[in-house]
C-alpha cells in the first residue's frame, strides 16, 4: 500500500523537480517574502523597544521576559492560538515569525549599544555631540557587527520557521514538506528541505558580505 | 463571546480528559515521548563532547554541526524522518517522531558541552595536574563541575525545542498533543486547534521554567554569577521550533 510506494521510490524523482520548477520558484518567493516581511516588522519593532530599554533601563527586565516567553511558545502552538482569532492568513503566520525575531535582535542591539568604549562615547559628548548625534553616528555604527550578527540568526530562524506555516497554509517552500508528508512523497520533502537550508545559507552568506562592507574598521571578527 | 465558552466547555467536559484521546494520555505521551528522546540524545551527545573538549580535539565539527543544525528547519528533520524510519523498518508514528527528535536534541548539547568543557580556564586544568590528579579526575572534579552551567542551560534550550517539535509528530502519525491541532485543522474545528495551541504552549513554557529552576538548584553557588553571561549565547544558538 501507501509504506511500500515510499519503500520502492528514490529519494528525490529528478524528472518531477524538472517539471516543477515553476513551482519551487513561486514557492521560493513567497518564502522570501514572508521572511522578509517578518524581519522587517521585526527589526522596527526591536529598534523601537531596544531605544526604550536603554533610556529607561528599568524596561529591559520585563521587554525580554516578555519576549522570552514569546520566544518559547512553539511556532505552532502559537499559530493554532492566533488561528481563531485571525484565520488561515498571513497576518497569523507574521505574527508569529515577527513574534520570534524580537528577543534575538532586541538582546543583540541592547547588546551592541551597551558594548560601545565609554571612553569613546566620552569624547563624544565632549566634543558637543547631542544624544541623537551620539546614538546615529557613533552607537549604532559600532553596535553594528552585534546587530548584524543577531539579525543572521533572526533570519535563519524565521526561514526555518516559514515552513511550519505551512500548516496554516502560508510556508513558501514548508508547503512542499507538507505535501510530500501527506503524499508519501519523499521527492518533496527533499526539495522543500534543501531549499530551504540552501536560502537559510544563502541569506546568510548576504548578510556577512553587508557587514564586511558596513563595517570596513573590523576586519576577521564575528561576534555571534 | 461564544468561541471562549466553547473552548471553556471543552475544558470542563470530563470526557476530553480521560480516554486514550484524553488530555491526560496526550499530555502523557507528548511528555514521555521528549523525555525520552532527551535522555538518548543526551547519552549519544554528552559522552563524546566531554572527551573531545577534554582533549581539544574536533572543535570546527563542534561548530559546524550547531551552525548545520539550525539552518535546517525542524519541520523538514521530522518530514524526512519519516522515509528514514519507514527505510529501516520502524513504520510510521512513534519511530520517525523519535528519531527526529534526538536528532533534533544532539547538536546544541553536543557543541555546548564541548564548548563548555573548552572554555574552562586553562590555568585551573593545569593546577589540577599539578597537583597530581590524572586526566579523568580532571574531568570529572573540575571540567564537569565548571561546565555544567552552560550544559545544563542547552538541555533545558534543547528540552524546549524536543517538546514543541513533538507537537508534529502527529503528521507521521504519532499521538501527544500535536493530534489537537492537526485533527483539529483537518476538521476545521478551531476549538480544539486552539485548545491544543494552549496545552503545547503551556508545557513547553513549563518546561523552560522547570528546566530553569533545575539548573539554579544544580549549579555550584559560586559559578551562578559568573556564567550568566554566556547563557545568552547558548540560547541564540538554538532555533525555536
């Protein structure tokens, strides 16, 4: 029956990825589109919570408890929750994936801020530098490779979480994992897998060459 | 509003408790089944990472299979449990949900514990041998204790991540509290996804919690301070599921 027909097939039938093709590319696109869209939102929204934390230091406290609990409610468990509320949309599944970005980047730009030489910002509010000034042309440009290094890992984890919202209907490349489960198709879920590894990696890849060319003053380190 | 009290009357009615579809059986299953797979990821993980950090052997694969890890969605490793599983003769259910989920768990343990292990200052090591003591109680009396910390908070990263991916062990057909939301979505009753929404949530944050205070009880007093710092890193390393 069903187990023998995924007994028999090869791991991945090159002739059904030939004849889709059309399809991994439109699934391909919504995945970066709905990866996009999350880190996007995601990045404003720490930006804006992370500017609170650090003039009022008492909010930090309770901003990453509260994300850290959002961060721990599984993908799922939390589009089922939002599913009753806001339907089979993509407005579930961002919530979500905007939802899982923000403990990451928020600790990485409060982080990265908190790293900056004091001495350095001394100067600088020596030299007549305003708050604004200090935060935009100083702060932030040396918060950078912290920033940086938390928004590549937001991104490969939202990429890995698209696929779950798959389940609602919204995964990009999760829905060829999807199908391949329910069809007992093996092909599909090699090719949604590999896709998707293959953006993650590719995205990432982006990502260093932005910081390598935003930060020309630190060259060979990482810091994750 | 008429979808609460629904959800409430779900709750309140006895018969959604018990049964083999019960809560309780679900919760059971959902519990034993993360359990387990933890303890046999922790037992193919930890030993080999203990002696690889003691020797300072292996530390780019340390990295690489955390990095590879990540990258790859835990939706796909449980999709491709499944002609695994069904290719060694285990069938469906149990066994490919089993098996996703230990390969889920081994690489933050395995690279934290490395890590750990690596991190121990190095001076502390050579004290030790100074003073006599042979490789294994290196390991054992100061190695171990001085990397716990940071083990203990990539089991409790690890658990987190076992018990929310098991949640789709009911799409190769296994039972735990996954089997609310996927009947639940292939009957479009939306009572019972978000009941099994909130049961998944409220365990796995039970979990972090728990596993959470474990580690404050288990820690040395004298490390708890010092090795705040670097959970954080442990925590970005993992992915949620």
């Amino acid at each position: 029956m069903i187990l023998a027909q995924l007994e028999g097939q090869p791991l991945v039938r090159w002739d059904w990825v030939a004849d889709h093709l059309d399809d991994i590319w439109a699934a391909t696109k919504e995945h970066l589109v709905l990866t996009g869209i999350a880190l996007g939102v995601g990045l404003i929204l720490s930006v804006a919570l992370s500017l609170l934390a650090i003039r009022y230091r008492k909010t930090y406290t309770p901003i990453t408890w509260i994300t850290g609990i959002l961060y721990t409610i599984p993908s799922l468990a939390l589009f089922s929750i939002l599913v009753p509320i806001t339907g089979l949309s993509v407005l579930t599944a961002e919530i979500g994936l905007v939802g899982y970005t923000l403990l990451i980047l928020i600790r990485n730009i409060v982080a990265g801020i908190d790293g900056v030489d004091p001495a350095i910002k001394e100067a600088a509010i020596g030299m007549g530098y305003t708050r604004l000034r200090l935060l935009i042309q100083i702060e932030v440009p040396l918060a950078l490779p912290v920033i940086i290094a938390g928004i590549r890992i937001a991104s490969v984890t939202t990429i890995g979480l698209v696929t779950v919202a798959a389940l609602i209907g919204k995964g990009g490349l999760g829905f060829f994992i999807l199908q391949g489960l329910r069809r007992f198709f093996t092909t599909e879920i090699v090719v949604g897998a590999v896709m998707s590894v293959a953006l993650a990696v590719a995205i990432d890849l982006l990502l260093v060459l932005a910081q390598h060319a935003l930060t020309p003053w630190v060259r060979a380190k990482a810091t994750v | 509003m008429e979808f609460l009290s629904e959800v409430v009357h779900f709750f309140a009615d006895g018969a959604n408790w018990v049964g083999n579809a019960g809560i309780l059986n679900r919760t059971l299953e959902h519990v034993g089944l993360s359990a387990f797979s933890m303890a046999v990821a922790s037992l193919i993980a930890i030993p080999p990472a203990l002696f690889l950090g003691h020797t300072g052997r292996g530390g780019f694969f340390a990295v690489s299979i955390v990095n590879i890890g990540r990258a790859v969605p835990s939706f796909a490793i449980v999709a491709l449990a499944l002609p695994v599983s069904i290719k060694l003769g285990l069938g469906l259910g149990f066994w490919p949900t089993f098996l996703a989920l230990v390969a889920l768990a081994l690489p933050p343990m395995f690279t934290n514990t490395y890590t750990g292990v690596r991190e121990v200052d190095r001076d502390t090591v050579e004290a030790g041998l100074g003073m006599g003591m042979t490789g294994w109680e290196v390991l054992s009396g100061i190695e171990l204790p001085l990397a716990s910390p940071v083990m203990l908070a990539a089991v409790r990263v690890a658990a987190v991540q076992v018990v929310a991916t098991a949640t789709l062990g009911a799409l190769v057909a296994w039972g735990g509290l996954g089997r609310y939301i996927i009947d639940g979505f292939s009957q479009g009753d939306n009572v019972e996804v978000f009941v099994g929404g909130v049961l998944v949530a409220l365990l796995a944050v039970v979990t972090q919690l728990f596993l959470g205070w474990v580690e404050r009880r288990a820690v040395p007093a004298g490390l708890r301070k010092a090795n705040a710092a670097r959970e954080g890193n442990v925590e970005a390393a993992v992915q949620v599921a």
